[in-house]
C-alpha cells in the first residue's frame, strides 16, 4: 500500500514532516478572546476656583485626588469632599456671633467727671 493514497474508512493523518520543516501553526485565535484593558486614569481637568476659606479650598483641591484613580475610586473621595464641605457649612451655623453689648441701651453714659451726658455738647453752663 502507498501512503500518499488514503485507505478507505480510515481517517486522514497529516503527511509526515520532514525533518526542515517548520513546525505547523495552531489557530489559536479561535480559542482565545482578545482581552479586554481598560484605559487608565486620565486627569478630569476640571477647574478649581479658590474661595478664600482655607478649609473650603483644601475640600476642592482634594478632588484632583480623583484625577489618579480609577473610577471606582472615584466614589470615596467624592463622598469625603461632600462630608468636609457640609461640615464646614454646618461650622457656620455653630459660631458664635458677635459679642453682646455690655451697657444697656437706655442707661445714658457718663462723661469722663463722672455725671450724666445726654449730648457730646452742653449748651448754657
């Protein structure tokens, strides 16, 4: 029997390699999906306009934390800047205001002899 000739019923096995032949070449992308990777973090550029209020201003700049992570990230730091910010307008309630007066409004002054003044300007002594 030759073996160029395939035999009837059987299967069909590859012809024998020579020993300069290159090896054969699996089709591999078939099996395997091409994976997929997402894009880094990329820096929103989103502008920060100081307020003037040191504590505001450090909330705001540490929303350019966010530029370096992925959006999972995202959420923690949004969620710790909205927290400062709200305390320290919940700051702003809680100060105390000005001072009270320390003489009541109806009680003239004296002047500096000691008796009442009703006016800076005495007329007819």
């Amino acid at each position: 029997m030759n073996d160029a000739v395939p035999q009837p019923g059987g299967a069909q096995q590859p012809p024998p390699r020579g020993e300069h032949d290159a090896p054969p070449v699996e089709d591999t992308a078939s099996r395997t999906a091409p994976e997929y990777a997402p894009a880094g973090p990329a820096p929103l550029d989103v502008p920060r306009t100081p307020t003037g209020d040191a504590e505001v201003d450090a909330r705001l700049e540490r929303l350019a934390d966010a530029d370096h992570l992925t959006t999972d990230g995202h959420a923690e730091v949004y969620e710790d800047v909205h927290r400062g910010l709200r305390d320290a307008l919940t700051a702003l309630d809680t100060r105390p205001g000005p001072p009270a007066p320390t003489r009541h409004p109806t009680i003239p002054q004296r002047g500096p002899s000691g008796h009442g003044s009703h006016s800076p300007h005495r007329q007819g002594s």
